[in-house]
C-alpha cells in the first residue's frame, strides 16, 4: 500500500457519483471494455465506448483474411454483453463448427460485416443492430479503416499483427499501427465531451494501446480536462506486460505516445513507485475470477469520480 492509495469509504456505494456526469468515454477491447460497458450501461446514451479493430486472430482475423474490413470481434464482444437478453448473447456469440465454408466463423461478426456491405460506413452497421437489440450504450470503432498492429523488438526484428504481438516474450521497443489511419470522428467529439475517460482493463498490448496509437485519440485525450483512470487487470496477463509492474507499464505506455495520459489508477496489487491516486477494493465476479465483479468495480469508479470531480 502507498501513500497514494484511496481507500473507499464504503463497500458498495450507491451509483450517484458516476450517475450525474452527462458523458463518459470507455475505451479498450475484448472482454474487458465488455464488462466496464455493461456495468455503466445504467448511463445509457451518455456512455461511449471506442472499441479496438486489430484483431487478426480467430473468427475475426478469418473474416480479415478472406475480405478487406476492420476486425468485428471485439465490438461483437462488447455488444454480447450488453444485449439485456441472454438469446441475443448466445445468438452473436454462436461459432459454426461443422465442416463447409463457415466453419470457424463466429455469425455476429458476419452480421456486423453484413451490415457495413449494406450501410455507407461501418459506424451506421454497428448502430443498426444496436438499435435492433435495444442498446443505448453508443459503440464506437476506433476507426472505420483496416489496420494493423505492428511491434519492433530490441533485436530488430518486425512482427506484423496481435497474434505474433501476443507472443512476444519481451515487451517490444515500439508499437505502432501498420499504416496512418483516421480516428472515427464521432469517438473524438465524445472525448472532448467526456467528464471522465476510463482506459483497459484487458490486454495491454493488443486491448489498451491500439486506439492509443492513433495521433487524433492521443492529442484529444490529452488536451481534455477529464479524468483518465486506468482499470489494471485482476490477475496478472500472460505476457511481458503481465510481468510488469503497473508503474512500469504505464511509463512505457508514455514513452510510446510521447504523454502521460492516466490520472488516476484502479487495481488491487500496490506499487510503491506509481505516483497516482490509486483506488483498490475491486473484486472477481463469482462466476469468473478474472473479471471484474459489476458492483466493486462500479464502486472503485464511484470512488474515482468523487475523488478527481469533488470540486
């Protein structure tokens, strides 16, 4: 425990902190920003989330290999969780398996690239069946152009996509995207709105940086004058970031993009060298104890929002 550590006064506190901000920003990928989103989902249309497209792996990296589109799978994920009807989940979570051509395919993310075929852009597909499925939270991707994650190591070499960034044994000496791409435009207007920005939890490298590593998202955070509070993950990841302290990890996140963006810290493991606010208490959801139990986490950002907005 540091001298920087916020104790939460209560064990659950109600939801009236966060309740009264009119906009907040959640950005990620995977299961992670899933569960923020459906734990903030009371917000309604005053919750955004910017959704990472790399992925180049599984169901989503089939759908990129065969045609030229932006990875659907963690915008899948993030509507799964919250669609109010556990049908609905199971619908866009359902993976053909039989031997022919769909095999291996996951039908959300074909009907999310359905619905961009027939739509002007990929944004008016994602509105669609959210509309469809009665979700206010707004999603966003980080961009509407296909791109991918690319590291260099110490050693020179290149490694071209998540899969092969996912099996980095050491944290890589720059990350960065393939090609320049554009921020969605509507993702850059709500940060600029947002009475608090929440990064993570999830994967480090694959989950958390992407959208960081568009300039636009970078410049805009920075110059916003909300909060940005980093979610760490409840145990560890199995990779070089997993082995890293949060203050280190956060030190090479700004290295990376040239700022220091986080103000504050949620996380249960203490870090004596991590000169932020950090707010702990979070625990594991019953069912999965790698992910974040809705009630602690909501009372950890409850804490957050009293904390950096008490004026």
């Amino acid at each position: 425990m540091t001298e920087h550590l916020v104790q939460l006064s209560v064990p659950r506190p109600s939801s009236h902190a966060i309740a009264q901000l009119k906009c907040v920003t959640a950005i990620g990928g995977g299961h992670g920003l899933g569960r923020v989103l459906s734990t903030l989902s009371f917000l309604e249309r005053r919750l955004i989330g910017i959704v990472a497209t790399t992925d180049d792996g599984g169901a989503s990296g089939k759908l990129r290999r065969s045609h030229d589109c932006i990875a659907w799978g963690d915008i899948r994920n993030c509507l799964s969780q919250l669609a109010q009807q556990p049908l609905a989940a199971d619908v866009l979570n359902y993976r053909f398996e039989s031997e022919h051509e769909l095999h291996g395919h996951n039908l959300g993310n074909l009907i999310l690239y359905t619905l961009d075929q027939v739509s002007a852009r990929p944004l008016d597909g994602i509105q669609l069946l959210s509309r469809l499925l009665n979700i206010n939270t707004r999603l966003l991707p980080m961009s509407e152009m296909p791109v991918d994650l690319v590291a260099s190591t110490h050693d020179g070499l290149e490694c071209f996509g998540e899969l092969h960034v996912d099996g980095l044994l050491h944290m890589p000496q720059k990350l960065a995207l393939s090609h320049p791409v554009v921020a969605t435009p509507e993702a850059l207007a709500h940060i600029r709105r947002s009475e608090l920005i929440i990064l993570g939890p999830g994967s480090f490298l694959t989950s958390v940086m992407p959208p960081l590593l568009v300039n636009e998202f970078v410049q805009t955070i920075a110059a916003a004058t909300a909060p940005v509070i980093f979610i760490d993950n409840l145990a560890p990841e199995h990779s070089p970031a997993g082995e890293m302290p949060i203050s280190q990890r956060l030190e090479w996140m700004n290295q990376q993009l040239g700022e220091s963006l986080v103000d504050g810290v949620i996380t249960n493991r203490p870090d004596a060298k991590l000169k932020l606010p950090v707010f702990d208490h979070v625990s594991a959801a019953p069912d999965a104890p790698h992910r974040h139990d809705p009630s602690s986490l909501l009372a950890a950002l409850n804490a957050a929002v009293t904390y950096f907005l008490k004026d």
